[in-house]
C-alpha cells in the first residue's frame, strides 16, 4: 500500500478575506488524492506549540469558499518569543517536537512578512516547510499579489466612492485614512480607483503646503471638494526624516545597548505618528479654509465576503502547494506570477518588504490624470 503523507495547516498573523479559500484548496487537493491526510493546528503557531488540532475533513471544507476569516483561528504569536504563563519563552523545539508527533511530511503556512519569518526558523530545525502569501497590504516580496488584497482594495474603493457624495454636499476635504503602515499599495490601488485628487503613501514623504496648494487650485477651478486617501504608514517629509535616520542607527548599531535604544527611539517614533491623519485635516483646513473631515476605515477593510479575486488566487496557491507537497519541493512560498504561479525560496521572502516602487505605472498612471501626492 502506498505511504499516507500527513500534512499539518495553520494560518498566522491578521484575518485576511480568502483564507478559508486557501485552506479550502489545500485540503480539497490533498484529500483527493487519496494519500495525504490534513492535520489543522488553531490559532497560528500557538496551535503547534501548545497541539490545538481540530478535524479537517470534506465536512469541514464544506461551504467554506465565500466566508471570510478562518476557520482555523489566527493569532500573532512568534515560535521563538511566545507568552506562556506570563513569561516569554522560545517554543520552537516544542513546535518541532508536535510536527514529529504527528509525523507531519510537511507544514503548510499561509501568512504575510512574520508568518514568513517564523517559517524560515522552523525550517532551521529541520521542518518541510512550505508558505502562501496571505495580508491585505499586498507587502510579501517576490509575489505579484497575496490573498486578501483583491477583497480589501474593492471595499477601500467603495468607501472613497461612497465618501464623494459627502465631500460634495458639503464641500469639504473628506480624508479617507486606509491600511498600509509600511507599503501603500492599498492606498494607491483604492486611491486611483476612486478618482481620490491626492493620495499619501509611506514610500513618497508628503508637503502638507503642496497638499493644500492642490486643493486650492481644484477650488479656483471651481470644484470646492477634494477626497485625500492616505496610507496609515504616510509621513510628512520631516517625519520620515527622523525615521530613516533612526532605522539607520538602529541597522548600524553594534552593540546591544545600541540596538535597544535604537528600537526605543523608533518605538517612540511610531507613538509619535499616531493620530497623524487627524493632524493633517486640522493643517489642511488652516491651509485652505475648507472644512476637513477624516474616515479612518480600519478593520472593515480585513472583513467579510472574498472577492471572486482573492478565491480564484486562494484556490491556485492552495492547489500548487499541494502538487509542490506531492514533487518533495519544501522550503518555498507559493507566489503568483502573472496568471501562473511559482515556488520562490522562502529564504528570499523572509525579511523583505515589497514597497511601492516611486516609479511604477500605478503611480505614473495617477499624475497623469492629476493626482497629487504631496511631493
């Protein structure tokens, strides 16, 4: 009789719409091949840590493709750094020590830039690791798109859409503050797709004057509203200043005294930025005169239904992981290369950011039609 391969799941980090799609594809393809077995852990690495299973059968999968967030639970916890029993302790041997228990041939982890991460450690203990990449900020390098940035850019659009009637009725500036700390891809995507007249990202510093110099010029033309979508990670230019120079110190830094007060100081940077957006709309109204009002859409941007997008790409990962499974390929992320998809080395994800690139077709696509990005 041939060998059944027993394969272990979990998803890691934030909720994203289409995870339970991607679960669905790996455990519809493994189950249907008649020689693989799921074993589902709860709540991300917790779940292997402490051996939280929970049956994942055809029932199970049943009915799952349209609902949003996971059926597996989600949590951030970190293998190496984990809280147990108050303490913080390093649970990567006893996350290893699960995996041979239940002689797992192979760890499924869909995840965004930690999950990747965390991944990358256990497969230093000797783990068949294997990644999909899943966060709504579309931020996992070397993939042209991860699960849940699809479902989320629609509903960043529909907000702004729904924001224009506002802003025209009242003739106001209406900030639409978006996901995106570090990239701004949701900002940008949602930004040009809902005729947005300036758009903030973290990878172009902004100038609140030329900000509000854009503003004016709409009002002289008489048109005496403008929408500003802006990414939660977008800094005025002095801002990102300090921040660069600090991540400087703090990659330079040599010794451990040197590293913590590094991280103190971009800790406290970070504080710092927070509120950022409601202190732009009070510049913006001293600058322009017009009344500023801010939306911060927040979580409703990780929730609900997926889009037929983020199924379909969900789907295709989850099925290419398991024939990459069935080859004996390990230590790879499942990426999405144009309509295909491609097994990149989880070595190369793993600590890279994939950023807006300042001159990219989005970017250039949306000055051409007149949108103001505050440089």
């Amino acid at each position: 009789m041939k060998k059944i391969k027993r394969i272990g799941i979990i998803t890691a980090g934030g909720d994203s719409p289409g995870l339970n799609a991607a679960i669905r594809g790996v455990g519809k393809a493994a189950l249907s091949h008649g020689d693989m077995e799921i074993v589902a852990f709860r709540d991300g690495y917790r779940g292997l840590a402490e051996d939280l299973r929970m049956r994942l059968d055809k029932k199970a999968l049943a009915g799952i493709l349209t609902v949003g967030g996971t059926i597996l639970g989600t949590s951030r916890d970190k293998p190496h750094r984990m809280e147990i029993n108050g303490e913080l302790r390093d649970m990567t041997d006893a996350i290893a020590a699960t995996y041979k228990r239940h002689k797992l041939h192979a760890l499924v982890c869909i995840g965004g830039g930690g999950t990747h991460k965390n991944a990358l450690r256990l497969m230093e203990k000797g783990l068949n690791i294997i990644t999909l990449p899943k966060t709504i900020d579309n931020d996992v390098a070397l993939t042209d798109s991860t699960i849940g940035f699809d479902t989320a850019l629609g509903i960043a659009t529909e907000a702004i859409d729904r924001l224009h009637s506002t802003a025209h009725s009242h003739h106001r500036i209406v900030i639409a503050e978006i996901m995106g700390h570090r990239a701004g891809w949701l900002a940008l995507g949602a930004g040009i797709a809902g005729g947005a007249d300036v758009i903030l990202i973290p990878e172009i510093p902004y100038d609140v004057r030329k900000i509000a110099s854009a503003i004016r010029r709409r009002s002289q033309h008489g048109t005496n509203f403008s929408i500003v979508a802006v990414a939660e990670g977008a800094m005025p230019v002095e801002d990102a200043a300090e921040f660069a120079a600090a991540k400087r110190r703090k990659d330079n830094a040599k010794t451990r005294d040197a590293k913590k007060r590094a991280k103190a100081e971009l800790a406290a940077l970070d504080a710092r930025h927070a509120g950022s957006t409601m202190r732009l709309a009070k510049h913006l109204e001293e600058l322009t005169h017009l009344e500023a009002r801010v939306s911060i859409l927040g979580y409703v941007q990780r929730g609900g239904t997926p889009s037929a997008g983020d199924r379909l790409l969900a789907t295709r990962l989850g099925t290419k992981c398991v024939e990459l499974i069935q080859e004996g390929v390990f230590g790879v992320m499942v990426a999405a290369r144009g309509e295909d998809t491609k097994p990149v080395p989880i070595a190369e994800v793993a600590g890279n950011l994939k950023t807006v690139p300042t001159d990219h077709s989005w970017i250039e696509s949306a000055r051409r039609v007149g949108t103001s990005f505050g440089n």
